[in-house]
C-alpha cells in the first residue's frame, strides 16, 4: 500500500504521502533513505494540490524522530511519570473509567476532543464513532465550537445537514469576497484549497477580483484587488447592510427552491448603510460598493473563515454570507459556491448526523449542545462544578488549556478531576494534567486519507497513502487506542446500560478504519473502492464540484428557508445594538496564524521555530506610543477575563485600535522551561472570555475582545465589555 516505488540503488526509496497537518490535504512524495525521511516534496501528480506543500510538511520526518515525542504510555506516579506496558496502562484506564461510571454514571465522565481528530481516518471511526458512542456521556466538548460550529449550524438550518457545505468555487469565479479568512497562511478553511497563491493568481488573470474584509493587511488583502478595514466583532452589521442593499436595489435572483426574501427583507430593513458605518468603519459608499460588486459579478462567491466564526456575532456573519450567496444566484452555480461531493460520502450514507441542537445543556449557564457537543467555552465551569457532575475526563488530540478561552480556569478544572486520560504523542500543557497519556503512532506510520475535509474541498479528489515507515511492535494507532479503550469499557458495561446499536458497534469498532473506509466507499456509490484508490496513489480525480440542488437537500421540503427562526431573531437583537458606540479608549484583540505553526504543537520544530518570535502583541504604533511603549517593550495586556505579560511589537498592518495575539502559544515543558525560547509568550486564551459566547452558535468569542494594554499592573478595574 505504499506508493510509488523505489528510485532506485541502494536503500533510498520514494514514497507517496498526504499531508494530515490542515485542511488542504497536499499530496507529498517521501525520500526514505535507511529509515529516515530525508526530503519531503509535493507531488505534482495530486489533482487537488498539484505539487504544493508548504514548511510544515518539511517538517513531518522531524516530527517523527523527535525525541520529546513519547512512545510509550506515561503512568502518573506523583510528579513524576512512569513508561508502561499498553496493558497495564489500558487496564488501569478500564478500572478508573469503569469506576467511576459504576458509582456516579456515564455522564461523570467528559470528552474534549481536538483538531488533529478530523484529520484522520482513525479518530473518525474509532475515537468518533467507536469510543464516543461507548462513553455514551452528553459532556462531549471539542475543538469545533473554538472554530467551525457557526458553519455547521448554518448548514443544517439552511441546507439539513451540517456536512452539506458549499465552498468557493474558486477555479472559475469571478469575483471572490473573503471575510476573516487568510487563506495564504492557513491555506484555508471550510474550504480545502491547497496552492492557493496559483488559484489567487489565476482568478485575477482570467479578469477576476479578489476583495478581503480584514481589520489586518494580511498577505492575503495584500494580493487583493481590494481591501476594506473592518472594526472587529462588526461584520454582521456590514454583511446584513449588503443584503439590504441588494434586496433595494431589486436585484435579488435566487433559486426556485428558496424561500423567505420577504421576511428577509423585512429582517435586513434596519441595517441602514449609513448606520452600520459608525459601528463598523467601514464606509456607507463602501457597503453599497461591495453589495453591488458581488451582485453584478457574473460569477460571484462569498466566504467567511476564523475572524467571522469566533467573534461576538459567528453565528450571524456565517448566515448572512450564505444568505449572500444564495440570494445573487451564486449558489450552487459554478463559479459561485457549491457543494462537493466526495468519494467517501458521510451525508449520503447518514455516516455523520445532520446535527440536531438543544437535546441538552450545560449545567451552569444552560448552553445547549449541537451534534452532541457541548460548548467548550464552557469547559472550565462544567468541570469545576460544585456538585461534581463530572469526575473524569477523556482527551483525545487536543490541547484546551491552550486552546479555549479562559484556559487558565480549564488548567484548574482538569486538574482538580479524578481521573484524566489523554491520547496524545506529547506532554503538552493539557497532557501533563493526565494520569494516563496514551501515545499513538506518528503521522508518517500510518496510512491517511482525508475523509472529513473531502466535503470542504474545491475539487472532488481522494487519495490514500502511507504508511512512509513502519512501526514497531510496541507501537499502536491511534484507532487501535481507541477501540481498546472502547472495547475494555464494553466489557465492564451492563446489559441494562447498552445501547440500541450495541452488537453492530461491536463490530464496527473490529474492523480496521481502511475496512470501515472500503464500505463507506461503496455505499457512496461514486464509483471509486479501495481498490481504485490503491491503483492510483496520486489520488483519483472526480472533476469540478457540480451542481447539486435542490436534490442533495435535507430540509424535509427539499427547499431552502431564507430565515430561521435563531437567525432571524439574533439579527433583531444586533439591531438593537446597531447605534451603541465602541468605546473610543478601548482596544480589541484579534487572533492570528503563522506559516510555520500549526495550532499548539510542532512547535517545538526547530526546522520550524527558527527565525523572528512570533509571540508578541502586535499593535498600531500609535497605539503603543499613546500607551508611551515601543517595539520591545513588556506590558501587561487585561480582558475582563484576566491579565497576562506581553512583549510589544509595533505592525503598520493593523488597523488603530486593533490588538493580535497568537494562539497556541505559552507552551512549557512543565519544569519551567519553556519549549523553545520564541515560544514564551503569554497564552493568549488567559485573556479570551470563556463568559463571551456567540448567543446563536455557543462558539467562543476569540475575535474583538476589548482589553487594556498598559505599561505595569493596572489597578483592579477590568476593561469595559
Ligand atoms: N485565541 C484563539 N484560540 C483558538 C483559536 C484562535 O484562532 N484563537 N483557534 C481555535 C481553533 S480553529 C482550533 S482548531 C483549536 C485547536 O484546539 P485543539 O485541537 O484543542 O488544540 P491543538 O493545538 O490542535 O492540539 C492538538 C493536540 O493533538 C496532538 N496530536 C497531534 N497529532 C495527533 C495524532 O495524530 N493523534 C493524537 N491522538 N494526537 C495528536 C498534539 O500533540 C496536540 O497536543 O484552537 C482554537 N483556539
Ligand atoms: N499555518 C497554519 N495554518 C493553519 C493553522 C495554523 O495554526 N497554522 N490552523 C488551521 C486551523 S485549525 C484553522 S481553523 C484554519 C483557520 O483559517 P483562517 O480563518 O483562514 O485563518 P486565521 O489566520 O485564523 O484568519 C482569520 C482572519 O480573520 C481576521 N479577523 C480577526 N477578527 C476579525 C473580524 O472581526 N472581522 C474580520 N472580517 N476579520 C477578522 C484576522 O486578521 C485573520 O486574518 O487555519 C488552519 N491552517
Ligand atoms: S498546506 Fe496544509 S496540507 Fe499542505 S503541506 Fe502545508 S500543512 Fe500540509
Ligand atoms: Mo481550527
């Protein structure tokens, strides 16, 4: 199964690859000489990314040899830690788990589960689908209400399912509007798009214009046609005043199959041009402009990424640019936005659930749960709970101490648990709070292939690689984790306490992911088994995304309904709000992503940490000298959440007023020491307000946070919100 063959003489031998560290998926190609990765290449045969990679799958043969990568489990024994043997680690998380669940129920033992889960086939169909409906608790949290949950809960109230997601159509639009959205650095979002800076090139070549609504000149509004200034946390307001103008202008042509312009119009009524300007800054002449550029492009597609999913009003940008799309006619048209339809489909064969809410809540403020997650703004309170609901907790691939906001109070919660156990290659911030850290494979042993990303693609491709190198005996895959964890804890499961699919689950979680992949194939029906994928390891191409609707709909009409009730409401509310007016003295915090990282880990890469630190505060330089700082300088940045130390860094590419801060960052290896010396820096998340949520979405808000940036301590008055 492995890919291209030898290059022949001696050991070195190629090997085909796929990149599992972002969405683009990039095909690789491998030089393996005496067991070691010694170059990394893309490949230029991949349909989808056609030879691109970029510097973090260089670093991927690094990440395999590194030494701080564990590879054996970790046993607590006070402060210290102990290698095991998989058995005795596995049956001490049986005993505790099954504890645990025998005394105070399943619901006493939680879940966070991370980013790098979606990425493999393993976590899908073993930690996903075989560990998580064996846990079978309702306090299942993950990395996706930090990121795309707005997206999925449009999807499902617009189109019926949460993976029915139309993307970009960016090979043959026309005119391309990005908001929040950096797609040079993270080479995309809820939209695979590998070699973008080609895609980008050649859209302005075929005539073509790029726009980019971003508070930063990011290298991405630096190759646009256009880039408009936004203040942060006010793109709904900007978005719902160019849904006015175009219904004003008399120029809405949406599909039969769509419903509500009416109660749209009515919705959109208050957000004025001239009224939103204030709040937004940007420019009365400047919405009508943008409204009516997209409206009059023959082919036209608006997308929204981080900065418009993770601030105050997510879930609202995320409505109104569907809203967009679909009222110009661009939706599912080619060149505007369409929905893939992947080899490996989790819709059609009802893999995946098409994301029921509100089943359920969190105990403290009463957030509900979408797709049976829970918030994660809401970890910390949920753990920490007084009457102790929750006494365990399940990590998989993720790194919330880090990663979601208030991360300070999660580092609290988790460690005043029980019992915790974490499936994860590091020590990381989180892990180091574990009893028990399961190490898996790394991404070079083991074969992948994309199936979740495949739905977010601008092309239908697929391909299945790996592994690069092999691994010893000792040595396990994160699915193999999985479905041991899972299957220990069915034993220990009484026949009173099983679920209705208990016998297939049982099954499903012996059958290796490829298997599992091999079925999901078929039952897609696209043409294309493990077979033909194993015959073409450059990937199989299934051509352009296509039109599709209103047949793939979900909604029980198969029509689309402009306006749901959530959406229609929280657009209300954002009207009452249209005319208060930001405080003058206040700065807001803005996130952002570097080429060479990726979230909270592979960061301890020197391949790739070497060069200029990226942990600093960057801020307008009028800003600081009004704050009297300068570049260099150390100041003490407080949310209403909390305070942390940062360095200054004076940037001509942010707006005034506006303040950024890195994710991921703050690492140490837990004696202090932090992993590299750039990656000091504060953890931008002791400063996010886990107590700030999109009241739509639940997602937390990590994009126009108000702080204060002063030179020493500020004596306790938190900032404004
Ligand atoms: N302030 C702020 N906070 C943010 C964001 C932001 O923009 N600003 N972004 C948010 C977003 S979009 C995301 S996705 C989240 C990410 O949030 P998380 O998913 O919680 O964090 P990651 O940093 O991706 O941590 C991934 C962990 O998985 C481990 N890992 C890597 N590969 C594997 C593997 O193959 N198997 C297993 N079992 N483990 C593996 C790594 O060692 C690491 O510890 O952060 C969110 N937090
Ligand atoms: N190199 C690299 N690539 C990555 C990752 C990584 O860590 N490193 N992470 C991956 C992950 S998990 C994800 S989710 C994706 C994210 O992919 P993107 O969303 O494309 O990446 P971000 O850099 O978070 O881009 C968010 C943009 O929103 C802007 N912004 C902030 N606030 C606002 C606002 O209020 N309004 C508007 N209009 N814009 C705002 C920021 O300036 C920034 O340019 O990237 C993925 N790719
Ligand atoms: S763009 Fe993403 S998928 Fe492609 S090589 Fe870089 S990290 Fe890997
Ligand atoms: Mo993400």
């Amino acid at each position: 199964m492995t890919g291209a063959g030898n290059a022949g003489g001696g050991k070195t031998a190629r090997r085909l690859g796929t990149c599992p560290l972002c969405e683009a998926m990039c095909g690789l190609e491998f030089t393996v000489s005496a067991g070691r990765i010694t170059s990394v290449r893309g490949d230029a045969e991949d349909p989808l990314s056609r030879g691109h990679l970029c510097p973090k799958a260089t670093a991927l043969g690094d990440l395999h040899t590194d030494p701080d990568r564990l590879r054996r489990p970790l046993i607590r024994v006070g402060d210290t830690w102990r290698e095991a043997s998989w058995d005795d680690a596995l049956a001490l998380v049986h005993r505790r788990l099954g504890d645990i669940r025998d005394r105070h129920g399943h619901d006493a033992v939680a879940v966070y589960w991370g980013n790098p889960v979606a990425h493999n086939l393993g976590g899908l169909t073993h930690g996903i689908g075989g560990l998580l409906p064996e846990l079978n608790t309702r306090n299942v949290f993950s990395a996706t209400s930090l990121d795309s949950r707005p997206h999925l809960m449009v999807h499902r109230a617009l189109y019926g399912h949460q993976l029915l997601a139309p993307v970009p159509d960016i090979d043959r639009t026309d005119h391309l509007l990005l908001f929040g959205s950096n797609p040079l650095v993270s080479n995309g979002s809820m939209m695979a798009v590998p070699d973008v800076a080609q895609r980008l090139r050649d859209l302005r070549a075929r005539g073509g214009r790029l726009v980019v609504v971003d508070p930063r000149r990011t290298r991405t509004a630096a190759a646009a046609d256009e880039h408009v200034i936004v203040r942060p946390g006010t793109d709904a307001a900007v978005l719902l005043a160019m849904i006015r103008t175009i219904l004003d202008d008399g120029v809405a042509t949406p599909a039969s199959y769509v419903d509500g312009l009416g109660e749209l119009a009515a919705v959109v009524a208050p957000f004025a041009p001239d009224r939103v300007a204030a709040l937004s800054g940007v420019s009365a002449e400047t919405v009508v402009r943008l409204a009516r550029d997209f409206a009059a492009a023959p082919r036209a597609a608006a997308h929204g990424r981080m900065g418009v999913s993770t601030q105050r009003w997510g879930g609202l940008c995320q409505w109104a640019i569907h809203v967009l799309n679909a009222i110009t006619g661009n939706l599912d048209r080619p060149g505007g936005t369409l929905i893939p339809h992947p080899a490996a489909d989790l819709v059609a064969t009802d893999s995946m659930e098409a994301g029921a809410s509100g089943r359920w809540r969190t105990r403290v403020r009463g957030l509900p749960e979408f797709g049976g997650e829970l918030p994660s703004a809401a970890l910390a309170e949920e753990l920490a709970h007084p009457e102790r609901p929750i006494r365990a907790l399940v990590v998989i691939a993720g790194n919330p101490v880090l990663s979601a906001p208030g991360g300070d109070r999660v580092r609290d919660a988790v460690a005043g648990l029980d019992f915790v156990v974490a499936v994860d290659p590091y020590r990381t911030e989180t892990t180091r709070l574990a009893d028990v850290i399961l190490p898996p494979t790394s991404a070079v042993q083991r074969e992948q292939v994309d199936v979740f990303h495949a739905h977010l693609a601008v092309r239908n491709t697929v391909r299945v690689n790996g592994p690069i190198l092999p691994r010893s005996a000792d040595e396990r895959h994160d699915w193999e984790i999985y479905r041991d964890l899972a299957l220990g804890l069915r034993r220990r499961t009484p026949r009173r306490a099983r679920h209705p699919r208990w016998w297939l689950r049982g099954v499903m979680l012996r059958l290796t992911p490829m298997r599992t992949l091999g079925l999901l194939l078929a039952a897609s029906r696209r043409g294309v088994s493990l077979r033909t994928l194993r015959e073409a390891p450059h990937g199989v191409d299934l051509g352009p995304l296509e039109s599709s609707l209103p047949a793939r709909l979900r909604t029980p009409d198969r029509r689309i309904r402009l306006v749901p009730h959530t959406f229609g409401d929280a657009a209300r509310t954002l009207a009452g709000e249209l005319d208060a007016r930001p405080d003058p003295a206040a700065l807001l915090l803005i996130g952002r992503r570097h080429l060479r990282s990726t979230n909270s880990w592979m960061n301890n890469l020197p391949r790739l940490t070497k060069g200029t630190p990226r942990h600093r505060l960057q801020a307008h330089v009028a800003d600081l000298a009004a704050r009297g700082l300068v570049d260099g300088d150390a100041a003490v940045l407080t949310s209403a959440h909390g305070s942390v130390t940062v360095e200054v860094e004076a940037a001509d590419d942010l707006a005034p007023g506006v303040v950024s801060l890195p994710h991921g960052y703050g690492r140490d290896r837990g004696d202090g020491l932090t992993v590299a010396a750039m990656l000091g820096g504060p953890n931008v998340n002791e400063v996010t307000d886990p107590a700030r949520v999109d009241p739509v979405t639940g997602t937390a808000v990590f994009n126009g946070v108000p702080v204060m940036l002063t030179r020493d301590f500020p004596t306790p008055t938190p900032a404004a919100d």
